[in-house]
C-alpha cells in the first residue's frame, strides 16, 4: 500500500500545534508497519537549512492562476520517513507560518503543487491522507481528477480532522481564481455564502477521521461541530476517531537526552533527580517532599487557562508550588508574571516555548494540569502518563479517551478528570491528587498504571492502516 501524507506542517520542519507533531510522526509510524508512506509539506522560512538534505526537483511548473509557475522541492528523511518540502517563497518565506488574509490562496497552491508533484515522482499513491482545512483544495481537486485522469482512478483520500475550530474560510468569488471553475467545486465548498475549506474536505473525502474517539464524537454536536454539525453526523458511518500516538524515540524517561536522570516503570528514582533539577532550574527551594503542579501550554482560552488563573492562589494555599511554561495572550502572561512575583518562592515561569524545557517539566513534575475547553487529542497528557507525572484533565476529546479516573479501592486509574468547565471542579481534582500524593503507595500505584500504558504511535498506525484498508474497500 502507499500512502502519502499530505500537510501544511509536520515536525520536525515545522510546527504550530498538535498537527505538526501527527503529521511529522505518522509517516515514519507508517513505514514502521511496512507501509510505503511519504510526506508532503511546505517549506517555510522558519524550516531549518539542516532538514532540507537535498534539492530533489527544481523545475516543478504548477498551473496557477492563469500561468505556469516554477516551484521546488526539497528531499529528507529527518523525521524519519521520505519527505518532499515544497518551496515557493513568495507563499512560505512568510515571518510566521499561519495569520495572513490569503492564506486560503497559500494552502491551495500548496495542494494543487503536491498533487502535480505525486504525479512527477512515480506512481499514484492508493491513499492520499489530507490533513486539516489547509487539504480540503486537495480533496476537491482528488475527487474531480478521478473522473477523468487515469492516474488518480483508483486513489482515494482519508481526511482528518485535527480542530473543527479552524475551517479555512474566504470569499466564494476566489474559487475560480484558484483554479475552483465547477459546479461540484462551488457546492462543495460553499458554507453559507461563504468558501470554507473545511466543510469542502469533511463533504467529499472518502472516509473521515479525528484525533480522538470522543472528539469524533464532540463535533457531531452543536458545541463542538461550529456550524458543521450537521455534515459530520451525515457522514457519521464514514468517520471514525484514532487517538493519536507519542513518539516513543523522543519522550521516553529512561533515554530522554534532556533530562538529568533516567527512569523507568521499574525503577523510579531518578525522577526525584529530575524534581530537584526542575526547582532548581527555576531557582526555587528544593523541599523534595512538595508537590509540583505543572502546566506546558499555549495560553489560548482553548486550553483553560482561565480555570487555573482562578485555581492558582489555592494550589499555593496548599503548599505546592506550580510551574508553567507558555505564551499567547498577553493577559494570561502578564497574569503568570504576577504570579511569579507574588510568590517568588513557589512558583517558577517561562514565557515562551522551549523543548528541552518542556521535557525537564514532564519529568520533574508530579501532576499536570490540562482543564481544557476543548481538546481534539491532545499531546501533553500522554507525555505525562508515560513520565510517571500524573494528569489532572477535564474529560473532553482526547483528554477522557486517555486519562482514567483513580480508584482508591480498585487500585486502577491512571490521573484525575472533572466534567463541567468550572473552577471549583477542578479544584476537587485537585485536592484529590493531593489526597493521593500524601499516600505514597497509593501514588506510586498511579505513576506505574499511567506509565504501563502504550500510546505509542505503532499502535496508532496500525488503526490508520485499517482505515486505509477499509477506505479502499
């Protein structure tokens, strides 16, 4: 079977967000189980010299707005799996990767350039997987190809969905100028008078899929669905939720490079190394018997952040300390700031982002906090599990499909998880963990139930190669 990946970005060339670390994953999870997988995705500014190993082709001409223009491709294998990286720098040399008015006309050059693309290197891929509003050009262009070009007959294309929230909308007088002339195009892009590309990809892909089985659920609804509900329960017996995978070679406690000390499942101790370099990395008393709370985030309402801001004073009150690590909105920054200058000596923060940081917090931390609005998937409470650092989670998306409650009596559960979006819920939650801390029997117990657990991305992919499987039949 060959698959080819197709998104607008993917680690390690470039990442947002969640969809950068699924789709710079997958591929090489793919070859892994003995698919011929490669990715497509662009080459931006941010994308370092290192990564781009060699020019593969520098005459690829795309059809674009009425003339041939001559784009390139790059060629590596630096996420491990074969990778093209489109460039055209008028499109992708951009100062950042997203926030641009036309950035509906960036993602459908892309798309139309990646097909003509597979069309230069070899044979047609059986599965085409787009992933996110930026694929949904893609998936209209796949299903009119179909009809008429030999080489795409018998292809057929998965489409997945990472956040419902973002659906690439633009003005539906831009279809025809992206090459968009047919009546099947305007109907399957057309969202309320508006183009949404989303909705374009969710209505003609072959099969669906969301990062999550309670997400594929969520978006079924009102709530979740932003106005797309209704087309996400009519193809509800095309869809079908995959939590996504960790990538076992870069967070794994007992090899991890940017940790102090390794660990295992088998021998914890020397995460009480990695706890007393966390508190001294923020230059914070190293009282072993504390616990930490820890948040790696970005400070988007999305995430929750309100929930802690108004939960912080009392995790202080209870004599831990809390470390967060992120950015976004500048209200939620300045808040962490204030915090920090408020209790100096409990509370320990990072403005930004910083990878080896963020591993140095996985490992150092005894509880994790994500009281998410919303949450496709989800990254950071899996890192936590497999750390031996104890989510404590709202149950949405991802977050409910991965966290299981603790059972004091029953001895099972790996973390803590409330309902409804509230403060004080997660305060319960919290003092509950707190609870469990004080008994050390009982903590390790939930360290190691957490840490058994395989979320790696073998066993995702082979429920992608199902759904190729099944896509095909």
């Amino acid at each position: 079977m060959r698959v080819a990946v197709i998104s607008a970005e993917a680690v390690p060339y470039s990442k947002t967000g969640g969809l950068g670390d699924v789709a710079g994953a997958l591929p090489k999870a793919l070859k892994q189980v003995g698919i011929d997988s490669l990715l497509i995705t662009p080459c931006y500014l941010q994308t370092k010299g290192e990564y781009l190993w060699k020019m593969a082709i520098d005459d690829l001409w795309v059809e674009w707005r009425g003339r041939h223009v001559q784009a390139k491709a790059f060629y590596s294998e630096a996420n491990g799996s074969p990778t093209f990286l489109l460039d055209y720098p008028s499109l992708f040399h951009r100062d950042s990767i997203y926030g641009y008015t036309e950035d509906y006309e960036r993602f459908a050059f892309f798309n139309h350039a990646a097909l003509e693309l597979l069309q230069r290197i070899g044979s047609a891929p059986d599965i085409v997987h787009l992933n996110d509003w930026h694929c949904g050009f893609a998936a209209v262009e796949l299903a009119a190809k179909r009809r008429y070009d030999p080489y795409w007959s018998r292809t057929r294309t998965v489409f997945s969905i990472h956040n419902m929230a973002y659906q690439g909308g633009f003005g539906m007088s831009e279809l025809a100028a992206l090459g968009f002339t047919s009546q099947f195009a305007h109907n399957s892009f057309n969202f309320n008078g508006y183009a949404s590309a989303m909705k374009a990809g969710l209505e003609v892909s072959d099969t669906l899929s969301t990062v999550s089985k309670r997400y594929s659920k969520e978006i079924q609804t009102g709530e979740n669905g932003y106005g797309l509900d209704w087309l996400t329960r009519q193809r509800a017996n095309r869809l079908i939720g995959i939590t996504n995978g960790v990538d076992y070679d870069e967070w794994n406690p007992a090899t991890d490079k940017d940790i102090p000390a390794h660990f295992s499942i088998d021998d914890l101790s020397g995460k009480q190394d990695c706890k007393r370099a966390l508190l001294e990395h923020f230059s914070l008393p190293v009282e072993m018997d504390r616990p930490i709370f820890a948040s790696v985030t970005r400070l988007t309402s999305q995430k929750g952040v309100e929930l802690i801001r108004q939960g912080a004073g009392d995790i202080l009150a209870s004599g831990a300390y809390f470390i967060a690590l992120g950015s976004g909105e500048k209200d939620s920054e300045a808040f962490l700031q204030a915090l920090r200058d408020y209790a100096p000596s409990r509370v320990g923060v990072y403005i930004g982002y910083n990878e080896s940081l963020a591993h140095l917090i996985e490992a150092g931390a005894d509880m994790f906090l994500m009281p998410s609005k919303f949450e496709p998937c989800g990254l950071n409470q899996m890192y936590s599990l497999r750390y031996g650092t104890v989510p404590i989670v709202r149950a949405v998306g991802g977050l409910d499909d991965t966290v299981q409650n603790w059972d004091a009596v029953s001895q099972t559960g790996n973390g803590f998880k409330f309902g409804p979006f509230r403060a004080d819920k997660l305060l319960e939650k919290i003092y509950e963990a707190r609870f469990a801390y004080a008994d050390k029997d009982a903590w390790l117990k939930i360290q190691q139930n957490g840490m058994a657990v395989d979320n790696s991305w073998e066993n995702a992919a082979r429920n992608y190669v199902e759904l190729y499987q099944w896509t095909l039949r």
